[in-house]
C-alpha cells in the first residue's frame, strides 16, 4: 500500500513523503521554498514550481496537481495528524484518510 504523509513540519522538511508497504524507496515531495530539491535521504523528489504558492502564502494553488502525483504513483491513503484531530470521522484511528477524502478536506481551505 501507498501512503502519502504530509509533513506541517518546518519548510525545510518538504511537504512529505510517499512511502511503499511493499519497498524502503521514499518520495519525497517538495514545492520551492519547502525541502531541497535533491535531497540524498530519498529515492526521487518531485518538485513543484507554481509562483501562486509565494504569492498564497502556502501549497493550496498546486493540490490539483499534487492529487494528480499522487493518484499516478498509486497512493491510496495520506498520513495527516492535524486533519485527522479535525475530522475524525474522515479518518480511520491511525489518522489515515482515503485519498479523495483528504483532498476534499484541503481544498475547503482554498
């Protein structure tokens, strides 16, 4: 299984990662201005560029195009702590969400 984590840590932490069940290879996810571009720790980083997220403040102009990343490299659940607190019944006791209700939930803050 694919699990997508976001990570509300501090910028230089990446917006998060995608783990595998099923392998140690490691995604991480980064959009400029949060995490390095190449960073050693991680199989792949995919970057994303969209100069709304300076301008916004935060990463809510890219979730489409995040949703779609996500949804190519097979994850089916996201890992999200805060969220989880926020809508308990969204999520099952792990703070995991089914995909498309994650992102029903982010896009609300749009």
């Amino acid at each position: 299984m694919k699990t997508f984590s976001i990570d509300y840590r501090s910028s230089p932490a990446g917006l998060g990662t995608i783990t595998d069940t099923n392998s140690d290879d490691m995604i991480l996810i980064t959009y400029t201005g949060c995490g390095l571009v190449e960073d050693p720790n991680y199989t792949h980083t995919i970057n994303f560029y969209d100069p709304a997220i300076e301008e916004d403040g935060w990463w809510g102009p890219i979730i489409p195009l995040l949703h779609q990343v996500l949804k190519s490299h097979g994850v089916t659940e996201v890992y999200d702590s805060e969220e989880g607190l926020n809508h308990p019944d969204k999520c099952d006791s792990r703070l995991h969400f089914k995909l498309q209700d994650w992102i029903d939930i982010v896009n609300r803050y749009c």
